[in-house]
C-alpha cells in the first residue's frame, strides 16, 4: 500500500547527550518494517529523475521496489550490480543534494529516504548473508591501484570482476583509505570497512598496505613489475593552514591529523597507545564536514567546550545539514561570520586563546559565494587549549614529484582527459587525487570510470 505521508520515516538514533561521549554510532538504522514503510513512499516514476542524481547509477526505483516486496537480497543485488560499496555510500554520501534532490516526493514535501534505504539493505545483507564473492577467472593482465580509499576501492572491484590480477597499494597499515583514517567510528563503523576489503580479497585482489608509492615503489617501477596500467586514487591528504602568528605553538594541529589518531589509530580507547590532546576546550576552524568530524571527536574525547569557527554564515556552511545537527545536538557550539588572526600561547608554548574578529558578508568573490569582510575593531578572544586547522587538504606531491610526464594544475592536482588517463600513458586517476578534496560518492563515480576506461585501453592495445 503506498504511504502518501509527506514525511519521511525518522531514522532510529542515539540520544544526543549519551552519543556524545561514546563512540558507537549514532543512527541505528531502519528495522524491515521501517524501511518497508519509507519504500513504499516511492511512486515508482517511469522518467526517474533520482537516478540521474547518483554518481553511480544506482538502479534506485528497482531496488526500492524489491524492498516493497520484503526481497531484500534481490534490492542487495540491484545495488550492487552499480554500486560495490552500499554500506558506505548509504551513511556519508550527500543525497539530499543528489538522488534525494531530484525526488518528486520532495516537491511537496521530503524526498523518499533512498540513503537511508540502501543502508539498511547493505546492513541487512552482511547480517543475514554476507556471501563472498566468487574469484574471476583470470586474464592474466596485472593492473596496480594505488591508494584503497572510495576511488581505489571501486575501481580495483570492477577491474577484479573482468578479471584483472589487481594490485591495491595503501600507504597506511590499514586499507580503507579516508574511509578509516577521516571518517569517525559513530559515522562509520570500521568493521564495516573491513568487511568490503574481506570482500576485494575474495575477488582476488592484492592488498598491500605500508606501500608508499613515491617511496617503496615508484610509478615506474611498478610498470617494470609488469603492471600494464596504474590508477592513482591516492587521495588529498596533504592539509592546509592560514599561516596566522601562533600557528607553531603546541597543540595547533590539523583536522587531518586529529582524525588520523583518533579514528585509524583509535586514540578513544583507553587501551590503545596513541598519543593525543584531552583538551578541555577546542576551536575547530572550518565549516565543512571534516570540521564537524574533527568537532564532534573531541567533545567524545571530553571536552567541555569544542567551538566551531567559521568565517561565512551558518547558511553558506558546506557541511550536510545533518552533520550540523547533530553537533549541535550534541552541544557543540557554532561561532559563524568569524575569523581566527592570531592563535595565543601560554609560558610553556601552548595554545592558551584563540583570538577572532568578526565577518560580515560583502559582495561574492569569483565563486558566486558572498566574500567575508572585517568588521574593525570587533576582535575577541576564545580560551581554548587546542586548535584543530580544518581549511582543506590538496593531493599530496609525493607520486607527481617522483613520476615523470606526470603533470598536474596549480593546486597540485593530476590533470586527467575525459578517459580519466593522466598525461603519463598506461597511468590513470581519480578521486581527490584529481578532484581535491569532495565526497565519497563522487570518488567512487571516479573509481568506477577509470576501471571502465583501463579496461578499455588495455583492449586496445593488447
């Protein structure tokens, strides 16, 4: 029966001051009945304009569909046959301003849940199924992906299924990528991670993790290997800061940093050896998702105050309205149209203040966005103990640096043609690599072109 409520189906979560102290995460997700119930919100459209919304084509009224019908591991397999990381996708991809966006239903009101949706069918297959795949037989052609983050993930499970020996290189310990080193446990549990590169391996993909590529192994070097191709989606990692007096004090460090420690190296848990800052009050400069990541892990690592500063308005913030509301719920307090000038030490050389002057909006700079102006003489001081530099991250210059014919744009990013091929031939790439810094989605879109375009390429030239 179609469910005609303007409303969505509300998403089972955490109570606020609970959550905000632990860890586990902080939407529980739909029950079968629920996500029947929001499924059947879905007016099944014959021009469905949501799938044009999605990155990677989720087949998204076929599979609902399925969900209407209780066949849940039939709605798994249509996600899949596009999609290899729905688990992922269905709790950080930004569908209200993808396929949710595009929604009929949310002409008149909210659009269908799909994120919520293609959550609970991954959750609902790994917990009642979670069948392997099955290894392709192999052409023998040996391909390297480096970099196991969204982008390389997808492309080395699309390479793996047309039978490719698949090569995934991670310069960390654990593969995953932003996925767990970025994206904090309450978002994303890392079990979850860890289930999807059980499967790559099952496909028969390579993981090799303590791989710096630039370092241990050269992009040359890996064609010598007999590597026929190479898709670089090594991500932005490398952060950046405003260059502001006080900058070098102790504790000032980078949104990047914080969560490396906190989320990869687990520095939530008491048992586990990793250094970090139990600071007792934080300023988090930036107003993107990271920022409220970097937020909402230090009040779960025991502030008493996290700040969260930002230069434009609260409306122009470019975190997902989501993430806004659930740091505030959590008591995170936002300090929008301001500016840091100049961070402030103590005798020892640690941070003792932060000191902002407020912003009002002037008229917008090239990107359309209204540029913040200085208000003169409105500067004021926050006492804070830490400082978390929340700004962006470009891609790191090691594997340009270290590849030759390798050529990318003023912001360091590879330069690739509408093959996603770099300017190095047989070497492609993807993700932030050569987007900046942007969503999962959007990385996994890349991923999934760039297998796509290998495959290609190696055809041709046999």
């Amino acid at each position: 029966m179609a469910n005609m409520s303007l409303k969505k189906v509300p998403m089972p979560e955490q109570d606020p001051k609970v959550r905000a102290r632990n860890f586990q995460e902080v939407t529980l997700g739909y029950t079968a009945e629920q996500a029947v119930e929001e499924a059947n919100r879905c007016l099944s459209c014959k021009n469905p304009k949501c799938v044009e919304g999605c990155p990677v084509n989720v087949r998204i009224p076929e599979f609902i569909k399925k969900v209407q019908e209780g066949d849940f591991k039939a709605a798994y397999e249509i996600i899949t046959s596009t999609n290899a990381l729905p688990a992922l996708s269905g709790r950080v991809c930004p569908q209200e301003t993808q396929c949710e966006a595009r929604c009929v239903r949310g002409i008149k009101g909210e659009p269908v849940a799909i994120g919520r949706l293609e959550r609970f069918v991954a959750d609902w297959y790994r917990e009642n199924v979670n069948a392997m795949p099955t290894k392709p037989e192999s052409n023998g052609i040996k391909v390297a992906v480096v970099g196991s983050g969204p982008a390389g993930m997808t492309c080395a499970s699309d390479l793996a299924g047309m039978g490719y020996a698949v090569s995934m290189f991670e310069a960390l310990h654990t593969a995953g990528g932003v996925l767990v080193y970025g994206i904090p446990e309450f978002r994303l549990p890392k079990a979850i991670v860890a289930n999807e590169i059980t499967k790559l391996q099952a496909q028969g993909v390579e993981v090799m993790t303590n791989m710096v590529i630039g370092r241990v192994l050269t992009i040359d070097e890996l064609f010598e290997m007999g590597y026929k191709a190479v898709f670089v989606g090594s991500g932005a990692g490398l952060p950046m800061f405003m260059n502001i007096p006080g900058e070098s004090l102790k504790g000032v460090m980078s949104a990047n940093e914080y969560l490396t420690r906190t989320n990869l190296m687990k520095a939530y848990n008491d048992e586990a050896d990793t250094p970090v800052i139990r600071s007792k009050a934080v300023a988090v400069v930036g107003g993107g998702n990271v920022a409220m990541d970097a937020a909402r892990c230090a009040m779960r690592l025991g502030a008493d105050n996290v700040y969260v500063v930002y230069r434009r308005g609260e409306a122009e913030m470019p975190a997902r309205l989501e993430e806004q509301h659930h740091a505030k719920e959590e008591g995170i307090e936002f300090k929008t149209l301001c500016n840091p000038v100049e961070i402030l030490g103590n005798e020892n050389g640690r941070v003792k203040a932060i000191k902002c002057i407020r912003m009002e909006l002037g008229e917008p700079d090239a990107s359309g966005r209204r540029r913040p102006v200085e208000v003169p003489g409105s500067e004021f001081e926050l006492d804070v103990d830490t400082v978390i530099m929340s700004l962006g991250t470009s891609p790191n210059p090691l594997i340009r640096s270290t590849t030759p014919g390798l050529d990318t744009n003023r912001k360091g990013c590879l330069i690739v043609d509408e093959n996603e091929m770099t300017t190095r031939q047989g070497v492609f790439a993807g993700g932030d690599a050569v987007t900046g810094a942007a969503t999962v989605i959007l990385a996994m879109g890349a991923g999934k072109k760039g297998a796509a375009a290998i495959h290609k390429f190696l055809q041709e030239n046999k």
